[in-house]
C-alpha cells in the first residue's frame, strides 16, 4: 500500500461512490479536509484509478474500505505502526477480512445496524433546540463522555469539527443545563452521517431525542443531504425506524489497544 498526496484524494470518489452510503465518513473527509491537514492520512492499494482498497486515518480514526484483493496485512501494519489509534470501522465485511491481522492490538469488536432516512417521518419542533458554540464545547463534552454506552469522545477531533463547522452540533437545553443532543459528520455533497445521539439519564423518556433527531434530519434534507446512521441499540432503532430510517447492511468497529 502506499500514501497518496492530498491532491490526488478527490480521484478517489468514483471508486468510494459505488457504495456511497457505506462510505460517507470517507468521502465527506475528503470533501471537507484541505489536501494539507497533517491530521488526515489516505493509503491506497492498487492504483489509483480503480483501488483495491483504501485505508484512510482521520486523527486517531482509521476506516477501511475493501475488496478481496486488498493487501489487508499491510493496510493493518499501517495502522500498527502508527500506534495511537483508537479504532478502526468500516462495512462490515471489509472489517472481517483486516481483523484477522489486527486481533493482538484489538479490545473489542461492535456489530452495528447502518441505516438511511427512506421514508421520513419526523416530529415537529416544539422545544428550543439550537446550534451548539464553541461556548458550549466542555458541557457538551461532558455530556457525551457521560453516556454509559458511549466511547471516550476524542477531544481534539471534537473541538475541531466544532469550531470549523463541519459537524452540525444540535442541543436542547432545560433549566440551563444540556440535556439531549445530535450531531451530523462527515457532510458530503448529498448525504451526512449522525452521530452522538445522546439524552442526559435524568432527562430520558421524555421524547427529546426524537425531536433533536428530527430538527438535525429536517435541516440536513433542506440543504439536499440524505441522513444515515448506525446505531446497535435495539429502543434507538425503534426511535429511528419510526422516524423513516431502514436499514441497508451491517457496519463494524474494532476498538484499539492503546500503546
């Protein structure tokens, strides 16, 4: 496998765009990121034109997307080697032909559910749900680190896509405290994926992800990008199949070892 230049990483698209629903984190990375970030890396096997697999890092995230060809050994030394990653996602049969390679640096495996907003149905806004500032970046992280079923969020990537916008950070907020949230990334032309749906313990049942969800999905749709999401929690998939999401396929994380 070898790096290629940010200047070449939009050649990469058409291939990316076979399946562009299983490749949104990659595609709006490379959309979004100037050629020269030093935070964002692209490996290719094969050429250029038509590869055999991409691997790419994005701080401390690595995704993978692959054909049978791709020389998985080297793409997983890639990540090896460079020693800090926190983990490695991708569809769900990509993931299982790397992991293999990766078993001695891996913590733990998640099967995920990778949805699409079909067929919407959202709920009508009826709180006061607005855009989150950098103002609000340590409570809202907080927030996040709070959620039991959530990882650790990665602080510096966070704070990044915060202040550049690039992530749509929406929040509700009762008696001066945030209390439920949802956050778009990885924006590509047409599509966006939704992450860190999260409602503080002591505010739950009460519908505000449902409707934080609706007024992030509503906005997103009105700017011509088409939400996705995965999601492993079988009450969120409820939340999110009434909402008008169906699943399309199976998306997997490998959690890493720290050095």
């Amino acid at each position: 496998m070898r790096r290629i230049s940010g200047k070449e990483w939009k050649m990469l698209i058409p291939f990316l765009s076979v399946e562009r629903e299983f490749n949104v984190f990659m595609i709006g990375d490379i959309e979004n990121t100037v050629p020269e970030a030093e935070h964002m890396e692209i490996f290719i096997d094969g050429e250029l034109e038509n590869p055999t697999g991409v691997l790419l890092r994005y701080y401390r995230f690595f995704v993978v997307y692959s054909s049978e060809r791709m020389d998985h050994a080297e793409a997983a030394a890639i990540i090896k080697d460079f020693g800090k990653g926190i983990a490695l996602s991708g569809k769900a049969d990509c993931i299982d032909a790397i992991a293999t390679h990766l078993r001695e640096i891996t913590k733990e495996e998640a099967t995920m559910h990778l949805a699409v907003l079909k067929e919407p149905n959202l709920e009508k806004n009826d709180l006061p749900i607005r855009r989150a500032t950098m103002s609000d970046a340590r409570e809202l992280l907080a927030l996040l680190n709070s959620i039991e079923e959530f990882q650790t969020t990665e602080e510096e990537s966070f704070l990044s896509s915060l202040e550049s916008g690039t992530s749509r950070r929406y929040i509700v907020e009762m008696n001066s405290r945030i209390v439920s949230t949802a956050t778009s990334t990885a924006e590509t032309s047409d599509m966006a994926m939704i992450i860190g749906v999260a409602t503080h313990k002591d505010y739950r049942k009460q519908g505000l992800a449902s409707k934080v969800m609706s007024r992030l999905c509503s906005d997103l749709l009105a700017s011509g990008k088409t939400p996705c999401l995965f999601y492993d929690n079988p009450e969120a998939g409820k939340i999110y199949n009434r909402l008008g999401f169906r699943e399309i396929g199976k998306w997997k994380i490998l959690r890493l070892k720290k050095d």
